[in-house]
DNA sequence: GCTCTGCTCAGAGGA
C-alpha cells in the first residue's frame, strides 16, 4: 500500500533500538490525499487544511536524509508501506521495498538528477544559463543520432553523411568542415558498430531506441538512449579512462531503470557505451576490447537516485539556490568553476568554489529573484500540465482538447510503413468530429492508448484531417495522440533572465534599470513618411535611438507598415537588424511588408520551423542542413534576420550579434520573452499596445507586464503613439479612443471615418433589418448562460450572419468574435463564417464583426474583467459591428454599461 | 471561473 498526503509535522532524526540493532528514524504527520475511505470517490483528496485527523509515518534508514529535507506543506509519497498498530492508533512505516517521494508533483529530468549528482551548483548553473553552442556537445548530439540510426538498421556512412549534414548551421557557426566532423564520428561509430557486432544483433536481442519515459510515482521524466532485452544503454562519446562507469553516468541509466520498474519491467543490468574507450583499453590487462561497460542496478542504488531526485525537489519547493555543499564534489577539477564563482559573485550566492568579482547593484539582484521565482512558478504550471496525463481520463482529456483518443489504426500491416533512416509512419482514422490543440508539426505523444503506463512513443505529426499521420523513431499502434507539454519557454526565459543582467552591457542594464535616461542622438533630417506625422516621427525616434525606442501602435495604426520603414531606414545607415515578434504570424508580417516596399530578398533570412513559417515566406527561410560554411555564411551575411523571440533564444541564434533588434507584439510578451531579443542588439526599438491583449502566462506572476508596458510608462518620452488608425469608421472607433487612448486615436482620413456598408460591392443597407443600420448595434437575444456557452444567443447571431448575408455582404467579410472556445464551437456550428475567441482575432480584422458576450446575469469572470480583451473585440470591425449579448449584465458593470450607451445611442 | 503561442522533445560533453 502507498501513502499519499501534506506534511504537516517532520519529526527529528533519532537512533532507536530495534530487534535488527540501532537504527535511525524520523517521523512525518502527514494529511492523507490519496482516497483513504475506499469508496472511489476520492473525497479526502484537497481536504488538507486540518479537519482530516494526520497519520504518522516513520521513514526508516537513509530515507532519514529525505525527511530532513521535508518541510511542511510539502506532498509525499511513501510506496510500500508497512501498516502498524500502536496504542489504538494505525502506523505507517517504510518497508524494505519502500521509496519516499518528496513533492512527487515536480518532474525532474533524468539529466538533472545526474548533473545535480556531479555537482549541485553544475545542476543550477546548467538551467541558468543554458548549454551554449560548443563543438563536443553538438558532436555528441550527432554520434547518439547514428547510434540510433544503426540501432533501426540503417546504414553507417548514409547516416553519418545526413546527421553531419543536418548538423551543418551549428557546425559552420563553429567554424567546423564537413569532412573532419564525419571522420570523428565515424571513429566513434565504429565503436559501436563494433560492439553492435560482437553478435548481439542477429539474435532476438530486443533492441529499441529512444525511450521516452515519465514517472508519475517517483516524479522523474526522461529520454532513455536505448533499451536492450528491456535493460537501458546509455552512449557517452566522452573519455572515462577508468575500469568503473562514472557514478553519475551509472545514475542516469538507473533512473531509466527506475521508472521501467514502475512499468512493471525491471532492469537490474544497465549498460554504459564509450564510444572513445577502444584503443584505450586494448592496453589493459583485462584484456577487454569492449567499450560497454555493464553495471548491475540494485535497489540501493535505485534508493539513491530517488533520494537525488528528493534533494532536487525540496530546492525548487522553496526555490533556494544550492551551494555545492549538498554534495562532497571537488571544485578544484572543475570546468564550470570560473562560471561558478562568477555567478555566485554577481548574485551574491553561497558557493563552495568561493566568489568573484563585485555583486550586481541590490536593484538588479532583486530583479533576478524576482523573476526566478515568477519563471519557476511557471515551471510548475508547466509540470501541471504533464501530471494531467495520468490524472485526467482519456475522455477528460480529449473534452479538454488535449488529446484525440479513439483514433483507428488501420488494420496491420497497413497502419504502419518503415521509412527512410529506419524511422516509421503510423497511420490512423481521426474520428469525424474531434479536435485538439494539436496542430501538424507538433511533437505528441502517440500512444496505444495509455500515454504513460502502455507504449508510448514521441511523435511528429505530419497530417491531421479525418486522418492521423505521425512519423516515429519506433512503431506504436496509434490509437491516442497527446499534447506533450515542454519547459522548453521556461528555459529559454530563464537563460533570457541570466545574459541580460550577467553577460549583458552595463549601459544597456542602466537605462533598464531607471540609473539613467534613454538617449537619442539627431541623425536623422529625413522625412520618411510624409502624409502620417506620428509614424515618420516613430521611424525617426528609432534611427535616434542610442538606447531603445517604444512603438505605440493601436488597432489600424498602420504598425506593419511602420515596422517596415523603420527596418528600411535602419538597414540604410549600415544597421544589421533583428526582426522579432512573439508570433510566428507577427513576423511573417513584417516581413511581407517589408518585401513588399522592396526590400532586397537576398538579405533577408527568416529563421524558424518549417512549419511555423508561412508558406510565402519560405524562400527566404534558413535551411539548417547543408554544408557547414555556406550555412554559417547565409545566416551571418543576412542584414536582417527574423525570427520569433522563441526563436532568439535558441543556441544558434544566442550565438548572433545585431546593432538593432525590432520586436513586435512586444505588449504581448514577458518581460524574459522581450529580453530575449533584445540581448542580442546594442539598441532596440518595441512596437506594440499594452492597451490589448498582455502576455500569456500560467501562473499570476511578475510575468504579466510586459517590457513594453514598463518601458512606456517609465519614459515617455522615449515613445510615439500612432494616432491615425486607417481601419474603423468614425462611429466604430470612438468608444475605444475615448476609453483607452486618451481620445487620442483619430480616423487617419475623412474616408475612412464615414465609412459604410453600403460602400461594399453588391451591398444594400436598406435590406438590413433596422436593428442592424446603425454601424454599432446592440442586439439582446434574451438567451441563457449555459457553462461557457450561451445557445439561444449563438442562434441570434448565426440568424445576424444571414441578414447581413442577405443584405449582400460577402461571408468572407464577416466575422463573430466569442469570449468563450465552447461559444465559439457552438456558433460555428450555425454558420460558415469566421468565428474565433478574441486572443485569436487579435491582429486581424473584417468589415462586418458581431461580438458575442455570452453572459447573462452577472459579468463575473476573468474573462470579463480584463477590459483589454474587450478593446480588442471591439476594434476588429471597419464598417459594421453589432453587439450581442444580456443587457441587464452588460448594465450591471460601469464599464460595460458605457458600451451600452454608446451602441445604443 | 479563461484566454493560449512558442519550441522539435530532451539531451548532447569537457578532464
């Protein structure tokens, strides 16, 4: 039986006598969440605030360490526990069998647990900062990819040829040749080829590759390189010159080992690969040729890794920073050292290495923690997301559009194909009406229908209509496909976070930091725009910038275009510019301007997934593979590169250097998301409108104001507001501009603000009903709130749809914005017009636009409360919008009562 | 109570 429950007591450790000797204990009172009463129901879990009477469990042994570890309201979870009554009372105790899991919520890495085992201050180091780009590690990379290759069969030097190939951008940007990388990862094939060879694989040997696996008990995830007769390989392309695998190599493979017990595997055997060991120790007395270096996996060791992973949680429960204490490593041998008593300098932070150079001024210090901790809160959102692959029902899942389940694989063989490298197609039947947020292109999680305990394998889709195509390194009958959550953003913010304020200029960090103000120097006499004063002034402000310039663009403001010249004039004075945004969409924008006011293609690259990048900006997209020179040399001659800010932190890019960055939709980014970007530039120039929509983010957190935001409202003066809009008519822009942009926000032309309906080809306003004829309308359809959908309004709206239909307006000119995703399905359902939630209009727009406002009584909601988002809705239309919703609700709020007045007026 | 885009995923190593 398992314990699940809230510390809410830890005992002392202290020696008792027992029957087998002296043996130390300490004790948890822990508030069961685990379903207790055995009626299913699970009505003791979240019930932890004190009413439920705690159970007392001693952790017997070396799980002493983890209980000194524990902390109240931290989660544990003690496996296998041996039940016992004393005075009256029920006991729980560990067993010989038992593991104690601490916050088992928190998923560590496999390749945490072994950094943190090499070094704890390594572990921390790694997430701040990231792996830069260096040869042994992208060398590596490519030796695990053929070991794979020629696990799945595939041919050596075909392998090789394509992996250095698809290596190509990071080897040139390393100023490595083709030739010499193939030679050294053939030496280091050859060794396993060898031990391949040594007779293993003609027999039923049970090969696989790349295995990912997660554990919900031990709160472990990673990616095993291998498994042979169910027993995990791990390949190092690193020197060990000893006769032992090194301890925190052996680590890993046993967390592997670990999480496949959990499966019901066990692996007692794990096996280490050097692929430089040959020669090496073909001069040993041993005499062993081999470079497999087996070990054997006992429960002692696997106690161990669980107890690493327990000193992983409890850091991140209360986000401390280790010190390299935790663990008896020797700093001396170090390669991170310099690094480390740097780092530790700067942020002023305990380290075993010591410390050098001064501390960063209190204020940037207080930045950083502040920001730490709001990106790990995010982590944790994060690993909420994963926990609800095993905590949500397929069908839980599937409503939550998180996972297609049901899916047919055709009858074998035909729901499988091996393709080129070894690697497999699956193929399945999508049943008619599911969705997800799945997407081609994605990595998922393809499953027999049990992603974590049944087969699961990590996929690529590669179509996704009423049928399912994903390619894979191994085959698994499709029957479920799962969003696969990643810290991948987490990562990138955070390493974000780190060269700002450690790698980056202090000039730069002083104008960030309120120490000075933003200069500008007058260089520019041009007139670039000469019939919009406020955006030849935004392009002027951006030319003078010394420090950074601020864009403020509302709906229709002509931003794009804006963007555009200011690129232009950049480029003109010499400038290498960094085009950013935080959609993929955004960018692709401004590069289409961009082209379009022609710009020369041949400067531009656009850096991005295949398909992230819109089709018509492919000709310019940076292939990856190739040889390593020409790669190295599109990337660097490219006076403007593109890319999302995702993107920026990526190693490669990291690893560039521009006078200007330009980031767009800067209002809809984090601060991290922002900075990322903007590292990589001496000056740099944000556009956007924090009066729409503010950055995404999981948790409530410092992450919810944007760099934009902060920076216009610190220094003004260092802004431009573009206050001409060229899309609504007078009528239908007057409620924003007077609410949110200071009544500032005029039509750019007279034609534009008297603009009608009637203007359309084919379109007859007197056909429209009379509810319809002013351009803002209200309508009230006296529906219901049902969940997040409301029915009878959804039918008044697609009924709207065809009155302006009939009136002669073209379906492709009309669109519904919904606050909801469930109201959203639910008009979409009656009409074949464009619906959307407002985050998802935002950016575009259409000549008619009806909004749905769902509510009805009450406008209690987030959703509502964010007047924002409502802005956003209601600055989508040109020349018509109409209003949908409860008029009671609507009055009940001061703020919604004034777009009643005025679309009633 | 809600909105939801990014990114190959995670891991690849030095002495």
């Amino acid at each position: 039986m398992n314990v699940r429950g809230r510390i809410v007591e830890v005992g002392e450790e202290r020696e008792v006598e027992t029957s087998y000797g002296s043996r130390s204990l300490a004790e948890l009172s822990v508030v069961r969440t685990d379903d207790t009463d055995g009626d299913g129901d699970g009505d003791a879990a979240g019930d932890t605030d004190g009413d439920a009477d705690p159970i007392r469990v001693t952790l017997w042994g070396k799980w002493t360490q983890s209980a000194e570890l524990a902390e109240p309201g931290m989660d544990v979870l003690v496996t296998d526990v041996e039940e016992s009554e004393y005075r009256g009372e029920t006991t729980y105790g560990t067993s010989k069998e038992s593991y104690v899991v601490l916050e088992p919520g928190f998923l560590v890495d496999v390749t945490n647990i072994r950094s943190w085992v090499q070094c704890p201050r390594m572990y921390y180091l790694n997430k701040l900062s990231g792996i830069p780009l260096n040869y042994p590690v992208v060398k590596g990379t490519i030796v695990h990819e053929v070991f794979g290759d020629l696990l799945r069969g595939r041919e050596l030097d075909e392998s090789i040829d394509e992996r250095v190939r698809e290596a190509g951008l990071q080897l040139g940007l390393l100023g490595y040749e083709a030739d010499e990388v193939r030679d050294e990862v053939r030496r280091n094939a050859a060794a396993i080829e060898g031990w391949l060879a040594q007779g293993t694989l003609t027999e039923e040997d049970g090969w696989r590759s790349e295995y990912t696996l997660i554990s919900p008990t031990f709160g472990v995830k990673g990616r095993a390189d291998a498994l042979r007769r169910g027993m995990p390989v791990e390949l190092k392309t690193g020197k060990n010159t000893n006769r032992e695998p090194r301890f925190q190599d052996k680590i890993q493979a046993a967390a592997y080992a670990l999480m496949l017990d959990e499966r019901g595997v066990p692996a007692n055997t794990g096996t280490l690969l050097y692929t430089k060991n040959t020669a090496l120790e073909r001069n040993e007395e041993t005499g062993d040729l081999s470079p497999a270096k087996e070990f054997s996996i006992g429960k002692g060791l696997l106690d161990f890794v669980v107890r690493t992973r327990n000193q992983i949680a409890a850091m991140e429960f209360d986000m401390s920073v280790p010190t390299g204490f935790e663990a008896d490593a020797k700093c001396e041998y170090c390669f991170e050292k310099d690094t480390c008593m740097v780092v530790s300098g700067r942020l002023d932070q305990e380290s075993k290495a010591g410390q050098i150079g001064k501390p960063l001024p209190e204020a940037e210090r207080e930045y950083f923690d502040r920001l730490y901790r709001a990106i790990e809160e995010e982590r944790r959102e994060t690993h909420a997301e994963y926990r609800k692959l095993w905590e949500q029902t397929a069908e839980e899942r599937a409503d939550d559009d998180r996972a297609l389940i049901d899916l047919e694989p055709y009858p074998e063989p035909d729901d499988r194909r091996e393709i080129e490298g070894g690697r497999w197609e699956l193929r399945a039947r999508k049943p008619d009406d599911a969705v997800s947020k799945l997407r081609e292109g994605d990595v998922a999680l393809a499953s027999d229908g049990d992603p974590v305990s049944g087969h699961a394998e990590l996929v690529r889709i590669e179509r996704l209509d009423d049928e399912v195509v994903v390619t894979a390194d191994e085959p698994v009958t499709l029957r479920r496909l799962d969003v696969y959550p990643s810290e991948l953003s987490v990562d990138r913010m955070l390493t974000a976070v780190h060269d700002a304020l450690l790698k980056g200029d202090p000039d730069r960090k002083d104008v960030l930091f309120g120490r000075r103000d933003p200069e500008f120097s007058n260089r520019s006499e041009e007139t670039y725009i000469d019939n919009n004063d406020a955006q030849d002034e935004a392009v002027k402000l951006a030319v003078d910038a010394d420090d950074f310039a601020l864009v403020h663009g509302p709906p229709g403001t002509g931003k794009t275009y804006t963007i555009a010249q200011i690129i232009r004039a950049l480029v003109a004075d010499g400038n290498r510019v960094l085009l950013s945004a935080f959609t993929n969409r955004a960018v692709d924008n401004a590069l289409e301007a961009l082209r379009e006011q022609g710009f020369p293609t041949d400067e531009i690259v656009r850096v991005g997934t295949e398909n992230g990048v819109r089709e018509d900006m492919l000709d310019v997209r940076l292939e990856r593979s190739g040889d390593p020179n020409d790669r190295a040399a599109a990337l660097r001659d490219a006076s403007v590169v593109a890319a999302t800010t995702a993107t920026c932190g990526s190693r490669v890019v990291r690893e560039q250097a521009f006078d200007v960055a330009l980031v767009d939709e800067a209002s809809q980014l984090t601060e991290p998301g922002t900075l990322a970007a903007v590292n990589l530039a001496e000056t740099f120039v944000l556009v956007g409108d924090h009066e729409q929509l503010p950055p995404v983010v999981r948790a409530e957190n410092d992450l919810q104001t944007s760099l934009f935001e902060r920076l216009v409202t610190d220094h003004p003066e260092a802004s431009v507001m573009l206050d001409r809009q060229y899309r609504m008519s007078q009528r239908i822009q007057a409620f924003s501009s007077a609410e949110f942009y200071d009544g500032e926000l005029r039509p750019a032309t007279g034609e534009v603000a008297a603009q009608r309906l009637s203007q359309l080809p084919g379109v007859d306003e007197n056909a429209l009903p009379s509810e319809l004829r002013d351009p803002v309308s209200f309508v009230d359809p006296d529906g219901r709130r049902v969940g997040n959908t409301n029915p009878t309004e959804a039918g008044r709206i697609a009924e709207l749809v065809d009155a302006y239909e009939a009136a002669g307006v073209a379906p492709d000119d009309i669109g519904v914005i919904a606050p909801f995703r469930a109201q959203v399905a639910e008009i979409s359902r009656r009409t074949d017009v464009t619906v959307d939630t407002v985050d998802r209009f935002q950016g575009s727009s259409k000549e008619v636009v009806i909004v749905s406002f769902v509510a009805s009584g009450s406008l209690d909601g987030p959703i509502f409360e964010d007047h924002r988002r409502i802005n956003v809705a209601l600055t989508r239309a040109k020349k018509a919008l109409t209003l949908v919703g409860d008029a009671d609700a609507l009055a009940s709020d001061p703020f919604y009562r004034r777009i009643l007045d005025w679309a009633r007026r």
